[in-house]
C-alpha cells in the first residue's frame, strides 16, 4: 500500500528513494557480526596437520599392503636357501614400519583435536578484541619449526662446505720463471 501510494507522485518518487536509501543504510550499517562456527578451517597450522594426517594414512595403507607380499615371499621362500632370513628381515622391518606409522597417525589425530579447540579458543579471544585471526607470527613461527623438524640430521663437511661457497676457489697456478 505505501508503495501504491507513492509511484505515481513525483514528490513522493524522491520521498519514497530516501526513504529505501535510509532504510538500506541504516541495514548495512546496524549489520550483524557474527563469529566463525568453525574457524578452524581458515587456520593453515590446522590445514597443515590434516594433510600430513592424510599423508601418513596413505603411507600407512601402503606398507600394509606392501607387509601382504612380504609376508606370501616369506611363505613361499624355499627352506635351506639362505633367503628366509632376508624375507623375515622385510617382514619385522614392514611391521615395525606399521606400528611407527600408526603411532604418527594417532599422534596426528590428538594433535589436530588439540588444534581445533586452540583455534577455537584464540578465535573468539580475537573476534572479541577486534583483532585479525589467524596469527602470522605464529604460522611463520610453525613453518621454522616444521623446517627444523624435517632438516637433515647428519653433517657433512663437503656438502656445507659447498652450501658456503667455501672450497669452490681454485689453488693459484706457481710462476713460471721460478725457484
């Protein structure tokens, strides 16, 4: 009825747009802000463990199919051969290689539990103060670590001799015209 009304009037036609300008402004500016149900999801150290939780669940699955031909090698392995004793090395190594991996996998899944409710938690502390989520620092802190965690144990002099620039002169060529 209030828009039957104004249409057809030229002064209620400009009435009638700051009126829907009015309301339209006050809408976007009285706009609810609400929190993430799941900001877990946007948080990439989450994201990060669930795909190295994948990772791990794919190389599990595959020693144990690779544990199923080891273990028929090992079936079929004639007596007094000498081979049986390299074929229950592959087994003990495969089933020791399953057992470390289902430790990772379930060290992964308390990790990623812990996460969302860290997540949860640190979200809504930085929704309240206004502040951005997710923490920069602490994903750059997270990637150093995992680069730490992932380096290469052992030293070798050459090779970090070469990672410095150190050995790659060449020895200086004696006179010619000398002693």
């Amino acid at each position: 009825m209030f828009f039957a009304v104004f249409a057809d009037v030229p002064r209620g036609t400009s009435v009638f747009m700051r009126l829907i300008t009015l309301c339209t402004l006050s809408l976007c500016l009285l706009a609810c802000n609400k929190p993430d149900p799941n900001p877990e999801l946007k948080d990439p150290i989450f994201t990060d463990y669930q795909s190295q939780l994948g990772a791990t669940a794919a190389a599990l699955e595959s020693e144990k199919k690779g544990l199923e031909g080891f273990e028929k090698e090992l079936a079929e392995v004639v007596p007094q051969t000498g081979q049986i004793k390299y074929a229950q090395k592959r087994v003990r190594e495969s089933k020791e290689k399953i057992i470390r991996l289902e430790q990772e996998k379930q060290y992964l899944e308390l990790k990623i539990e812990a996460r969302r409710k860290e997540s949860k938690r640190s979200y809504n502390k930085a929704f309240k103060k206004g502040e951005p989520w997710p923490d920069p620092q602490e994903w750059a802190s997270y990637q150093t670590q995992q680069r730490f965690r992932n380096a290469k144990k052992s030293w070798d002099v050459k090779e970090r001799m070469k990672e410095v620039g150190l050995g790659e002169e060449k020895t200086p060529e004696p006179a010619a015209g000398g002693h």
